[in-house]
C-alpha cells in the first residue's frame, strides 16, 4: 500500500508542526488554508502571521 504524504504549503515553518491544535476545533484547516494562500499569492517574502493561544 502506498502512502499519501499530505501536501504542506511552501511558507510554513516545518520545524513547528505538527500543531497541538485539539482535532475537530478547525484551527489546524484555518491555518493551512493561510498558508495556501500564501502561497498561491507568492507573497512569503512579504508576510509575517503570529498566532498565540493560551489554555488554562
């Protein structure tokens, strides 16, 4: 059987994945969907996204 390596846009900073995001929540799909856009626009010189969340 062949496995799929699913696809990772080119601004993404590997080194931080895989996310902790809680499965089901959306924000791992949020941020991907950024990030393809990113992408898309080739505007990864010109970009800087910061996300921080806190849980209690």
């Amino acid at each position: 059987m062949q496995m799929i390596t699913p696809a990772v846009p080119k601004s993404w900073y590997l080194p931080s994945k895989p996310h902790k995001f809680c499965p089901g929540c959306g924000h791992g799909i949020v941020l991907k969907t950024f990030g393809d856009v990113i992408d898309e626009l080739e505007i990864q010189d010109q970009t800087i996204f910061g996300l921080s969340l806190i849980h209690i």
